[in-house]
C-alpha cells in the first residue's frame, strides 16, 4: 500500500506540472510583456534597452538549458524542479524593489535560468511517468500551463495596472511563489522509478539535426511578437483601446492550443504539424505589423497564442521520440537552440525600433524565419522517409 501511495495520479501529475509551467514560464517569463510598457513610459527606457532586458532573461534560459543537460547527481529532478519554481518567484518579484539596470539585467538572468530548468526537469519528469501510467494524451494539460499563466498575468496586469508597474512585478512574484506549494504538493519525489537509460553516445540522426535548428528558428521567429506586441499596440492609434486585453487574447487562445496541435498532429504526423503551426505563427508575427487595425491585431495575438506553445509541445516530444537514451540531454539541447533564437530577436527588433521608429523590419525577419524552419523539417522528414 505504501509503495501505491508514493505512485502520483497521472492527473495530478499533470496539473503539477501546468502549474510549474505557469508560475516559471506564463508569469515568470512572459509578464515581462504587458509590464514592459509602464516601465519603458515611467523610466524613460529606449526600446533597445527593453529589449536588452528581455535578452539577458533569455541568455538567462540558455544558460538553464545547459544547466539542465548537466545536472548534479546528487539532486533529484523534482527537486531541481522545485528549487527553479522558487528561484522564479523570487527574482520576479525583486523586480519591483529596483530601480538599477544592472539589477534588472541580473533578476531578468535569473528568471530566465530557472524557467529553462523548471521546462527541461518539469517536462521530462510528467512526460516520462505519463507514458509509464499510459497517459500520454495527458502531456497537452501539462503543457497548456503556460498559456494559463499567461492568461492569469493578463488578468493581474490589467487589474492592477494602476498600482504602477513596481507593485506589477510584486504581485506576479507572489502568485509564483504561492504556485511553488501546489507544485511541491503535486508533484512528489520519483521513489521506486527506474533510472533513465544511459546515453549510448550516438549522434543524432538528420530528422533530430534539423529539427534542433528548426527550433531554433522558431525561438527567433515568435520572440519579437511576444515581447513587443503590448507595446506595438500602444504605438497604434487605431489598436491603442485593445491594449488591456490584448495579452489575455494570447493566454486564452495558448491555453487549449496544445491540445489542438496533439490532435492535429495525430493525424499529419508531428513533422506536418510543426511545419504547419510554423506558418500560421508567420501569419500572425506578419500581421502585427502589416495590419495594425483591430483584426490585424487580434488576428496576431490568437496566432500567437494558438501556435506559440503548441511548437513548443510538438518539439520537445517529437525530439524526445527521435532521441536515444535519457531524453534529458535532447530536451535540453532543443531548449539551448531555442534560448539562442530568442536571445537574438528582442536586442535586434529594439535597435531596429529605437533607428526607425518600427518593428516592420525585424518583425517580417522573424515571419521569414518561422517559414524558413517550415521547409527545414519538412525538407529533411521527406529525405528519411
């Protein structure tokens, strides 16, 4: 009876890990978005230094990524999980008790580190013991955490918005941090599970090569949009009034999104589906800046939302199924090629904004490079078939 006790339900394991994922990522991670308005208008911030910002949280994430890959042996991965939901809450929240870049850059680092980890850890942890309890399907209620994160975000943001954007940042660290007991309590050590398998050394084949890049492509392809669209709409007049919601639009449509995309890919493959996702979110990146009216806008946010952690879901377990050995280190070495895209996009749109007063340039760089990562795993699926 005891051993039974320590086996967790598939469902609550899921839903540890969603909120893991909205706490570290939909908050921690992506808040940064509808906050970055307020400080940009209150600090006098250019938009090359906003997108500095959001370049060292994800110089932050690739570093997680590697920290991820090489984990001490000494601490479980629930345990790596728990201390990278914690670490977060915190830094988010310190946020709103500075005023020095320098401080911001390190808090934004730290984030970025501990959302990476809580991904790799969280995800290989569900993933793995819903397959052992034939759950599978149930990986698309894990992964939608980030869109509720993000929804629940919105809905914080827009509420107290005028509490300015220091009392913002609090708030969203201490919703993190209450979501850090619910994960501790979802989520319990792996006692009686077997260790993964051991790497036998293998280089990935062609399929996991591009698909690695491709994800890659991906990061930069989607992170312009996803920093700079509460600000794009504040620059337009005619999108202005949608500004409040604007936000919640992309959480609400991420949340079921998932799921949409495990379907679809049940019936074209994940390859087809990826690709496919890979042009509607090209859509979307191009008519956030293409169609600046109310339904260009709101078409950009849902296909953003619709696509964004659908891609993330079909990567990670389509390289998870081509990986050899502990899926670790794969997940962790797409989360690295993902950490590099984003990393580029923010500094080089806000650049971009800050020499030509518009996001048009990066933001149509970025739809080409969702296209470009389209062909590339298509192109190298049809070559091993």
């Amino acid at each position: 009876m005891v051993g039974m006790a320590e086996q967790p339900r598939p469902v609550s394991l899921a839903l540890g890990g969603l909120v893991a994922l909205a706490a570290a990522l939909g908050i921690g991670r992506f808040v940064y978005t509808p906050i970055l308005p307020l400080m940009v208008e209150d600090m006098d911030m250019t938009k090359g230094m906003a997108g500095l910002l959001a370049s060292a949280n994800f110089a932050g994430y690739l570093a997680g990524a590697l920290v991820a890959a090489t984990p001490s042996r000494r601490l479980s991965r629930r345990t790596w999980l728990v201390i990278a939901v914690a670490a977060s809450a915190v830094s988010t929240g310190a946020m709103g008790f500075t005023s020095a870049i320098a401080a911001f850059l390190t808090l934004r680092f730290i984030g970025g580190l501990a959302s990476a980890v809580v991904l790799v850890f969280a995800s290989a942890l569900v993933l793995d013991r819903l397959s052992a309890a034939g759950r599978p399907e149930l990986s698309a209620l894990h992964f939608a955490g980030v869109g509720v994160g993000i929804a629940a975000s919105a809905v914080l943001t827009s509420s107290l918005a005028a509490w300015g954007w220091r009392s913002l940042w609090i708030a969203s660290g201490l919703a993190s941090l209450v979501a850090l007991f619910v994960v501790a309590a979802l989520v319990p050590d792996q006692t009686g599970t077997t260790r993964p398998a051991a790497s036998d050394g293998a280089r990935p084949d062609r399929r996991l090569r591009a698909l690695i890049a491709a994800y890659g492509l991906f990061g930069f392809g989607y992170i312009i949009t996803a920093t700079f669209l509460v600000a794009i709409v504040r620059e337009s007049e005619q999108a202005r009034p949608l500004e409040p919601v604007i936000w919640l639009v992309v959480g609400v449509t991420a949340a079921p999104s998932v799921a949409l995309w495990t379907w679809v890919a049940g019936r074209i493959g994940i390859v087809h589906a990826f690709a496919l996702a890979c042009l509607m979110e090209a859509i979307g990146v191009a008519a956030s800046v293409l169609w600046l009216a109310t339904p260009g806008v709101l078409l950009a946010a849902a296909l953003l939302g619709s696509t964004f952690m659908g891609l993330t879901a079909l990567g990670l377990v389509g390289a998870r199924r081509l990986s050899r050995g502990d899926p670790r280190r794969t997940l962790a070495v797409m989360t690295a090629a993902f950490g590099l895209g984003q990393m580029v996009g923010p500094p080089f749109a806000g650049l971009v904004f800050d020499a030509s007063r518009s996001f048009l340039l990066p933001s149509l760089a970025a739809a080409g490079a969702l296209l470009v990562a389209a062909l590339l795993v298509t192109s190298f699926s049809a070559r091993a078939s």
